[in-house]
C-alpha cells in the first residue's frame, strides 16, 4: 500500500508535495484507497500539473485539505449540468453505435467494429464525467481525464477483441 500511496504523490508537481505530500501519504495509509479514489487522485494531479497554484493558499485545518481531495462525487454540479451528463452519455452511446455499425457495413466484420459496439456506453459514461464528477477541476484536466479515459476504454476493448478472435 505505500508503493501506491508513494506513486500517487510523485505524480503531483513538486511545489504541491511539499505543501501536501505528507498529509496525503497519512490519509492513503489510514485505509486501502477505491479506484474511484485513485482516479480522483490522479485526475487532482493532472489538474494540479496544468494549473499550478504559484500563490500561498491560506491555512487549512489539519486533514481539511486531502479530505476535499478524496471526495469523489460531483460536488457543484446543477440540474443542467446533469442533463448534459444524460445527454453525452446517450449521445455518446448512439453516435459509437452508428460509428461500429458502418465500419461493419464498409470493411466487413472486424475488430474495431466489435470493440467500438463493447465501449459504446463505457465510453460515453467516461465521456460524461467531465460535466459531473471532473467538474471541480480546469477545462484542460477535464479534457485530458474525460476524453484519454473514452479513448483508453476503446483501445482497451479493441485490443481485447483482436485478442480474443486470435485465441
């Protein structure tokens, strides 16, 4: 566990590990972290690399600060955010649908088209995290987690689907 704890901490700038490293070392070892949790972390140090905090924050109470940083869950969304969550992840799901489905009709059957009808909805979920639980964090860390994450899953499942027709 404090192998994982220790790569979570590299992965923040060096300025927000002296700030926070120690307290978020503690916090990881008080108990096993969630994936969601190390997504979240990573997705804090994305967030952290693309927008450096150069100004001294004020103090905090001690644990207020990684506390804030473990709460997974979409903190400031609206009704209107929400609706655009729906939105993408349906959206999202027809449009990888219809994109497996002509690549089935044009090349005949294969493994993109496969694994593209696979990730249709993972995607898509992943997709639409960037208006809910990615919310708190800049555009740029949004972009990289919501869209690397839908990237990520397809490739995942096309590789996966290549696999398996081999075996």
């Amino acid at each position: 566990m404090a192998a994982i704890a220790s790569i979570l901490v590299r992965l923040y700038p060096a300025a927000w590990r002296r700030r926070y490293g120690e307290e978020m070392r503690d916090l990881l070892a008080q108990k096993t972290p969630s994936v969601r949790t190390v997504v979240d972390l990573i997705a804090g140090a994305i967030d952290a690399r693309l927008n450096p905090q150069t100004a001294a924050s004020a103090p905090v109470n001690e644990g207020e600060a990684m506390t804030r940083v473990f709460a997974c869950h979409p903190t400031t969304g609206s009704r209107q955010d929400a609706w655009r969550s729906a939105a993408l992840m349906i959206g999202g799901s027809i449009v990888f649908t219809v994109a497996a489905m002509l690549l089935e009709v044009r090349m005949g059957e294969n493994a993109l088209s496969e694994g593209l009808i696979y990730a249709a909805f993972p995607a898509s979920l992943m997709l639409s995290s960037e208006c809910t639980y990615f919310k708190r964090y800049s555009g740029a860390a949004r972009a990289v987690m919501s869209v690397g994450g839908a990237l990520l899953i397809v490739l995942m499942m096309w590789g996966s689907v290549a696999l398996g027709n081999r075996i």
